[in-house]
C-alpha cells in the first residue's frame, strides 16, 4: 500500500497520541484542519487505521502476572483449529493469541492476577478441551510493548514498477 510523507506523519502522530484533536494533528503534521481530516479519513477507510483503543495498565486492572502458552491441537484439521481460535479469543484472560507453524499450533498469551492463575488457565480452560494434545507455558517477567509501528519502506520492485 502507498504511503506518502504525509501518511506516515499522520500516523505517527496518531500512534503517539489517538486523542489529538484534528486542529492539533494539521499543526503538527505541518497541513490544513481540512487536509488532515481528508487524509485519516482515507487511511480509514483503506484500512491503515483499524481502530482506537486506550492503552490499559495491566497492574492497575489487577492482572499483573503475564504467560505465553504455546498448545498443539490434534487433530490438526482446519474446523477444529478455527473452533479452538474462536473459544480462545473469548476467553477473559487472553490478551493476545496468535496461531503459528511449527510444533504448536497457537501462542496465547494471558493476563492474570497471580500464578495460581496461570495454573487454573492451563488446567482447567486449556485441559478440559479434547482437541488440546499438548500445553507449553513461559512466565513473563516483563512484557515491553511497541507503541508505534512504521509503515515498511517501498520494496525495490515496487518502486520500479511505478508502485
């Protein structure tokens, strides 16, 4: 996807701080109110900007311990992994899940108010689900977090193409 300078400012700036007012995003991205509003408007609807959301301090919401669990599913058939993904995601402890390659089909990772809560995720969430063939959990002991993505620069072939 294209990108301009101006995108990526818009971008960054958002990134940094969602709640910018638009007369406050123009003046920082160096535009008019009117092209500033135009221009997230498209990153919108092309899809750049999925969304805003506040950041939660995870302490402060009493879910302070962090693990990420790997588990295998068997069998590995398409139906039993989305069903898996779908009940996963739901569940209130999940913070993030990813479904990956290797040997394990998923990384979930979970927030939770202590280490018995960890152990009650895997054995009484985890181990109760039949398709679930094998659990792998790693304590984090802490969980540094990007807070701005770049766009990608142009691929080479993209740039020669006129892209």
């Amino acid at each position: 996807m294209d990108l301009d300078a101006l995108d990526r400012a818009l971008l960054r700036e958002l990134q940094n701080d969602a709640r910018r007012t638009n007369r406050d995003l123009a003046a920082r991205t160096g535009v008019s109110p009117s092209t500033s509003l135009e221009r997230v408007r498209l990153l919108r609807e092309r899809g750049v900007i999925t969304g805003y959301h506040a950041a939660v301090d995870l302490e402060a919401v009493g879910r302070p311990v962090q693990a990420l669990i790997s588990v295998r599913i068997r069998p590995p058939a398409r139906p039993v992994i989305e069903g898996f993904r779908e009940w996963a995601a739901q569940l209130p402890e999940v913070i993030g899940l990813f479904v990956t390659s290797g040997a394990h089909d998923f990384l979930i990772h979970i927030a939770v108010p202590d280490v018995n809560g960890v152990y009650a995720f895997v054995i009484d969430r985890l181990t109760e689900r039949r398709e679930v063939a094998d659990v792998q959990t790693t304590m984090a002991y802490e969980h540094v977090r990007t807070r701005r993505v770049e766009p990608a620069a142009d691929r080479p072939r993209d740039r020669e193409r006129g892209r």
